[in-house]
C-alpha cells in the first residue's frame, strides 16, 4: 500500500504509542460522517498488558487492518516504510513532509511502536527482528 500523507501526528498517551499519516488536510472542519475517508493509516503499540509486540494498524484499506508484528524499514523526513509480518499485503510506504523539528518529535514515538526503542528511554534500544 503507498499512500501520500498531508498530515502527520505521533502521541503518546499513558501506555498507548500512536502515529497517524492522514491525507485529510481539513484541519478542525466538520466532516461529514457518511462521506467517505480519506486514505490514511494509523500505527499503535499499546504496553498496557503483554500482546506478543504486536502493533494496531488501521487504515482506509480494509486489507491493512488488524493486529501484526511489524518492523520498521525507514523512517525519515519524507517517508515511512514498514513490513507486516504475514504472506501477503505486507508492504506500506508513506510519503510526507516534515521539518527536522517536527522528525526529531516524531521519530522516538515511531521508534517505540516500531520497537526500535523501549518505552520511556532515551537510548534504550533493542533488536527490532520479527
């Protein structure tokens, strides 16, 4: 799947790792809930409770939804490129635009989901194979 991002958004809340890539550019507009979504894809790791280091996709494409393993192959100032760990569909590239202020706020985020990183640490890093 390749989709081309307007916006990008990583949080951490509590427990709960999420970076969404959204194509939808209609920042705090009333959208119309029977219109159809924009493509987008949303990446989360929880550490609430122990799931194997599965991630959450979600997406516009319905193929892509659902919880995987997955590991990381870039992550840049204009592009995320990921593995899913399963016999088909298991490709997904986005391309986007952010400043170097705004990868450098992103990327440990991105890191934890992808589990580059542990959680909570700065230089906490470990081995990310699936």
């Amino acid at each position: 799947m390749q989709l081309a991002a307007k916006r990008v958004s990583a949080v951490v809340s509590g427990d709960y790792y999420q970076a969404l890539f959204d194509s939808d550019d209609r920042d705090g507009e009333q959208v119309d809930p029977f219109e159809e979504a924009e493509p987008y894809v949303l990446v989360q790791r929880q550490f609430e409770s122990f799931d194997g280091g599965k991630c959450y996709i979600e997406s516009h494409n319905e193929e892509y939804i659902g919880h995987f393993k997955l590991k990381l192959l870039e992550f840049s100032t204009t592009r995320l490129a990921y593995a899913i760990s399963r016999r088909d569909h298991t490709l997904v590239e986005v391309t986007f635009a952010l400043t170097a202020a705004e990868y450098e706020e992103a990327r440990p985020i991105v890191e934890v989901i992808f589990g580059v990183r542990e959680p909570g640490g700065d230089s906490q890093f470990v081995d990310q194979a699936f």
